[in-house]
C-alpha cells in the first residue's frame, strides 16, 4: 500500500483533495437581470457558499476568470462578481467555488450568459393568426434574411421556455426561416415570445430579438368596446385614434387588425375610464382593415371585442357626384333617390351619412349611352332620421375597406306641412343676359327664417325675414347679373327658429334666359284665337331645328311656365298644349321658347354650337323680315285708327243716351222693343271691343313692347294663325302681377270706369315706398295662389305674340 503509494506522485494531495470536496456544500450560481442580455447591460453573479468561507472563485469556460470585480458579502456566505456593459466576448458558460479551512469546495452548476445584439433581428409571425382557441395549437414562424445555423424561440414569464431549430432556407420568400410549434395553450396566463438567431461556432452570441409576439385567446370575461375617432372612415394621411374599454380589473389592452399575422400594439389602461388608447397619426392604405380588441387580468383573457371596420378614403382620385332625384328637398312620407355617377368603373357605390347612421353599397350599372356607372339609391318612405349630409364612395370587391374620394356632399333637407310661402320675380319671369335678377320669398305666415332653392342643385341660399308694414315676412335673394347658369325653376320655403323643419315648398317659379339659342319657334292656335268660355284650346309649339323641350308662357301670369318634351310630327319638333274648358282668366298673349338639353358623358357642361345659317338662307330670311315688317306696321296703324274712331262713336252714343236719360219730371221713357238682345249683343261686343283694344294698346311703344319683335305670320303645321317667336325683351316689372285679378275687375257692371280705378291706384302705388309695394304684391300673389284655377286649365306661364280672347 505504502509502495504503491509512494510509487505514484501527488497521489496523496488528490485524495485529500476529493476527500474535501465530498466535505463541503455545492456552491449555487445565479445571474441578474438575466441569463439573455443585450450589449452594454450591467450583469452580476451571486455566487452562494456556506458559512466561514474565505474565499469565492469564479470561472469561465474552465478558467478562473479574474476581471470580474469580487465583493465578499458580510454574512460571509455570498460572494458578487459585476459586469459592467457587457459585451460579446463576456458570453459564455459560467461556475464558481468557494475556501474554507478545510480547503475549496466543488464547482456550481454552469451557468450561460447569452449576450444579444451581434446581428440583425428576425421576424417573428403566427401562422395563419395569433388568435387561438383554448387549448389550441399555433405555428411560430422565426424569419431572417441573413443566413443562420439556428433559430431560438423564447417565452417570456416566470417560467421561461425556449427552443431550437436549425434554419431551412424557404425558396419562395428567399428567407432562411424555422416554424416552431406551440401549445396546447390556455386562457389563464399570458403568452408572449421573441426569436434570435445564431451560428454554432458562437452559441452564446445571439441576434438582437424579434418584436414581441402575442398570442390572443378568447376567455371568458366580459367582451371589451371598441370604437374609432373621429369616425371608423378616414381620409388617408389623417389621424385616428382607436378606444378600446374593458373591465376594471383590466391589466393590460392588444389590438389586433384581423388577417395580420401578429397584434398590432399592446397598452396599458388610462385610469379611472379604464380604456386603452391606439393612436395612428397618418393612416395609410395598409391601416384599412378590421380591427378588434382584448383586454387580460389576473382572471385571464376576455372575450374578443365586436369588429370595428376602418375604411381609408381617398384611395382612388376619381371622384362620384351625388345628386337627389326629384331634388334634396324631401317630403316626410314620400320618397327620394340618391344617384351616385362615377366614370371610372367602380364594382360599388357606397352612400353614407356624416353621422355614420346610416350607408348602403349597391353594385354599380354601366349606362351604354352615357359611358358612365352608377348607383341609385332608393329613400323611402322618407323619414326625419334621413335629414343631413350625404356622400357617396366608389369602390372594389376584392379590397372594400379602400375607397375612392368623396363626392361633394349632399345637404337633404325637409319640408313640413306648414302653409307654403310665394316665390315672386318683380323683373319677369324672362330676361337679357346681363340682366340684375332678384327673387323675393314671402309669406302671411311669421317664418323667421326663408330659404331658396334652385331645382337640381344643392346649392341653397338662407335669408332672415325682413317684416312688411302689412304685417307679412318676406326676404330678398338677390342673384346678381344672370346667364345661361342662372336659368332654371326655383322653389323657396319658410321656417321658424325653434324648428328644423322647412314649411311646404312653394309653387316652382321659371327662370328664363333669352338669347341662348339662335334658332326659331313657332306657335299656334286651334281651332281659333276667340273661344268662348268651356271651350277647348290647344296651343301647338314648333321649330324646324331638334329641341328636348318647349315651353309655354302667359303674360302677366302668376302660375308657372308648362313644359312638354318634343315630339318628331311631319319633320318638325313639335309640343301640344291643351287647355280644356277655357276661362276668361286665359285671355292674353302667349308665347314658347325652346329649352336645349345636350346630354353626354359627365363633365359636358355646354351644348355644342348649332348649326350656321348659310348666306343664301340669311338674305332670305332678311329680305321677308323687312316686307313682313312694314306690312304689319301699315295694319297695326290702321287698326289703331279704326278703333279709336269706332271708340269716338261709342262717347257720343253714351253722352247721347246721357242726354236721353235727363227727361222732365213725369215724361214718358223712349220704349224701344228690340232693346234687350241688342244690348246684350252690344255689351258683348263692346267687351271684347275693349279687351282687343287693350290688348292693342299694349303694343305701344309707350308701354314697354318694342314693335320690332313683332314677325308676319306664316304657315305652320296647323295651317292656322301662328307668330314666330325670338327670344323675348325684358318686360316691366309689372309683368309679373296677377292678371287674373284685373281681368275679374273689368268682369263688373262698371267695367271701364273700375279699369281707370285701378289703373290710377296702381300708379299711385308705385309712388310708395317699397316695402309697401312688395307687401300688396305678395297679397296679391297670396290671394291669387289660393283662387288660381289648376294648372292644367290654367296654361302656366309663357312668353310672346299668340293670343287668346274668351268672349264672356
């Protein structure tokens, strides 16, 4: 024993040595914050022994490491070892021992300090989603485009995991990549991972980490809200921000963007609301999509949120036009069609309300003879919940949370059951370019408030009230100088200050341009132009040129122009207008212009020029102006004439009958037995004596009419008695007063005299201040709306030379 002992050198020394350590507790090693640390991060070792030890040692990879700093703690049975900003070369595997007097005891378990941050971070998604099903499995995809031997997948929590996978190269994406498998999981703790990669020849040297990953489960706590702001619509580059409000006990907020292989942010609860704040400062195109929340407590996972769908605007630079079919001024029970036109071929039109109360998405229809798409969107029956402003989108199926720019928006508006106000023209229903044009909305009834609309625009103008000496509200609109723009049929409507409901619109009021088109039209009468009351009329209206409409006009009318859309009758475009059982109110002069309606594609806003008068076809025309001119200037003179000399009779019959009726007292009266009939005929005949003559007396220069636009007559389709209509001259103002009203007072036993009456009080009136006069003619205008026949016995408003006398 002895000789074997001593034949073996330093056989003793290791004896005891093993004897020692047997003796002595293993030493336990541990590292703060953490065993993973990124470059620069501050690392201590504790290396903890037994009582009375006098010294620690600390190794690296089997070498006592000596460039840690040594602090003996006083208990005497710890040890630190500090690493100030760790680095790469600090990685590695890690033990410590410690000395008694009875000599060092064993190493400590190892320890490998892993340092990250020696290359680019990978990505990290789940496949298909991150949102799982209790119990549930999901694939973790770890991703690089840098070449790797391997991929590490870590969850964070107090008990950490992780994994190692060798990287494959994926061919398809040109990625070196590892897909990790994880659960089953559950719904009462959290999981969150990050993946590094790293080569074999550096295994404590990693990559910097990837964004967290973590996974969503649907528990069984309440469900959170979510909701966006300013709205779930946004115009692209704008700012939106997404609430998402849970529970109390609520730990921590995840949005998810449904389709995203990761969640889109994590947050922590504002208190005392209790909700979490997403904030997106410029949205883009990638933002568009649906979206929804969770919320985790110490309970675990809530229920998913409800979808909240947000729609990125303005995508598409091709904007829609909306507009309101039969007009945005609805009716409460009636009904209402929005279109949407766009000339880009949208697969659907999407109509939305400001407050989001209300959108519908209808596929879009190709129109051939147009070349545009569009919607049409059906209101009715039309509610209150309706009133507001509209806009419509354009956009695809395959991507419809990306829309098109808005169209310009869409005020609806609505008009109640209250009394309608009157809409008047003190210039006349028909006027020269240039012209200044004011529009007055009036009413007996108090509105506050008036407002003016021009049918097929959304354009309104709102006007205070301006109170009348006669007690009535009224209010001016002034239009300026009118054009070709100016032209069209115009309603207005009243309302009081402590409602938002319009009053009922009232009569539509005809505004007409002249000069616009440089082609005739011509009317005529049938079967004659002297009917009898009960009568039938029928006004024909035509031109050699293409028209879309005609329309007629009544002098001094109050009801509005009737309008007929043309008709091809032995190559001529023509309009009947039929008046049946004809009344004196529809004595006077009519005439028809022409309305031209180029339709196309959107965006046409001018008709195309038309077609030239050729030299040979002008000197014609010029040449029988000028004989047809003189010729009805010698008729018109001797008319005049043989009517004043037919009226000088008529005195002297009266101031002889004056002279008959002043007998002496308790003389005889003259009998004549054919009296009766014949001063029925005689008052029938003086009547329309008187009408004629008035009619005639119009004609003067004196009273606004110029002779020049008088044209010879010529045969027409009828054969009957026609005039060439042009374009008319501004009428006086006056034009627009109620001739009805006139024609009842002439009606009376003393006619003429109460003619003169009027006249007379009418040119007073004229002296007056303004107000005074705008208060009697909107009486005027109340009055005659309430005993005005219907339109279609009362033949609406018109223009020049055909006119029509209804013997009484």
């Amino acid at each position: 024993m002895t000789v074997g002992s001593a034949s073996i050198p330093g056989a003793r020394t290791a004896f005891l040595e093993l004897i020692t350590y047997g003796t002595l507790p293993k030493p336990v090693l541990r590292a703060q914050p953490d065993l993973v640390v990124s470059k620069q991060t501050n690392v201590t070792f504790l290396c903890e022994g037994t009582t009375g030890a006098k010294e620690y040692s600390i190794y690296k990879d089997g070498s006592q490491y000596t460039r840690f700093t040594q602090i003996l703690l006083k208990s005497g049975n710890k040890a630190e070892f500090s690493i100030t900003k760790t680095e790469q070369h600090h990685a590695g595997r890690y033990q410590c021992r410690y000395r008694t007097h009875d000599g060092w005891s064993e190493y400590s378990e190892s320890l490998e300090l892993v340092v990250t941050g020696a290359h680019s971070k990978p990505s990290l998604s789940a496949q298909p989603s991150p949102v799982v099903t209790e119990g549930g499995k999901v694939t973790l995809q770890c991703d690089s485009w840098e070449e790797y031997d391997r991929f590490i997948l870590t969850k964070e929590g107090p008990q950490k995991l992780s994994w190692m996978l060798g990287s494959q190269y994926n061919s398809s994406t040109g990625q070196f990549q590892a897909l990790f498998s994880v659960g089953p999981v559950i719904s009462s703790q959290r999981w969150i991972f990050q993946c590094y990669s790293n080569d074999l020849n550096r295994p404590q040297v990693w990559s910097e980490p990837s964004d967290p990953l973590e996974l969503l489960l649907s528990g069984n706590l309440h469900k959170p809200t979510i909701k966006a702001e300013p709205g779930s619509v946004i115009a692209s580059r704008s700012a939106v921000t997404i609430w998402c409000q849970g529970s109390l006990d609520a730990e921590i907020y995840v949005l998810h963007k449904e389709g995203s292989p990761e969640s889109w942010g994590t947050q922590t609860p504002e208190k005392p609301e209790n909700k979490a704040k997403f904030s997106i400062p410029s949205v883009t195109q990638q933002h568009g999509g649906q979206y929804r929340c969770y919320c985790y407590s110490s309970a675990g996972w809530s229920e998913r949120s409800d979808p909240l769908e947000l729609v990125v605007t303005g995508i598409y630079r091709n904007k829609p036009i909306l507009s309101a079919l039969p007009g945005n001024v609805a009716t409460t029970g009636g009904n209402m069609t929005l279109q949407c036109v766009s000339l880009r071929t949208y697969d659907k039109f999407i109509l939305s309300k400001e407050d989001e109360k209300f959108s519908s998405s209808l596929d879009s229809q190709y129109i051939r003879h147009n070349g545009y798409y569009q919607a049409m969107f059906s209101m009715g029956p039309v509610t209150p919940v309706h009133r507001g402003t509209f806009r419509c989108y354009g956009y695809y199926k395959d991507t419809p949370q990306f829309w098109s720019v808005p169209s310009d928006p869409l005020e609806i508006h609505f008009s109640g059951l209250s009394k309608k106000p009157s809409l008047l023209s003190h210039q006349g229903h028909i006027l020269d370019p240039g012209k200044s044009l004011t529009l007055q909305c009036c009413s007996d009834i108090n509105y506050d408030r008036f407002l003016l609309y021009k049918v097929g625009t959304t354009n309104f103008t709102q006007h205070h009230h301006k109170w009348t000496e006669a007690g009535l509200s009224l209010a001016n609109f002034t239009l300026g100088s009118v054009n070709s723009s100016t032209g069209g049929q115009y309603r207005c409507y009243g309302a009081h200050n402590l409602s938002s409901e319009w009053s009922a619109s009232s009569d539509t009021l005809d505004i007409l341009i002249s000069g616009q088109l440089f082609f005739p039209a011509f009317l005529s009468v049938k079967p004659n132009s002297t009917v009898h009351p009960g009568d039938n009329v029928t006004l024909l209206c035509w031109s050699r040129e293409r028209v879309n409409t005609f329309i007629l006009y009544k002098e001094e009318a109050v009801h509005q122009t009737q309008r007929l859309k043309s008709k091809v009758q032995d190559q001529h475009f023509q309009a009947e207008f039929s008046m049946s059982a004809v009344t004196s109110a529809l004595s006077g002069s009519y005439s028809a212009p022409v309305e031209l309606i180029v339709s196309g594609p959107i965006g046409a806003s001018s008709p195309p020029p038309s077609r030239p008068m050729t030299t040979a076809g002008l000197e014609k025309y010029l040449q029988a102006l000028i004989g047809a001119s003189v010729a009805f200037l010698l008729l018109l003179f001797i008319l005049i004439f043989l009517l004043r000399q037919r009226k000088q009779g008529k005195c002297r019959k009266e101031a002889q009958k004056e002279t008959e009726l002043q007998l002496p007292a308790g003389a005889a009266e003259p009998v004549n037995r054919n009296r009766g009939p014949q001063n029925r005929s005689n008052s029938a005949a003086d009547t329309q004596e008187e009408n004629l003559y008035a009619s005639v007396e119009k004609m003067q220069p004196e009273h606004g009419v110029e002779l020049d636009s008088w044209r010879p007559t010529e045969a027409g389709p009828l054969g009957d008695i026609h005039a060439k209509v042009k374009p008319s001259r501004l009428r006086r103002a006056g034009a627009v007063l109620p001739s009805v009203m006139l024609g009842e007072v002439l009606d009376t036993k003393d006619g003429q005299a109460e003619k003169d009456r009027v006249m007379d009080t009418q040119a007073a009136q004229s002296e007056e201040p303004q107000e005074v006069t705008n208060a009697q003619l909107c009486n005027m205008k109340l009055r005659q709306e309430t005993a005005a026949p219907p339109p279609s016995q009362a033949g609406n408003v018109p223009e020049e030379p055909v006119y029509i006398l209804v013997l009484q």
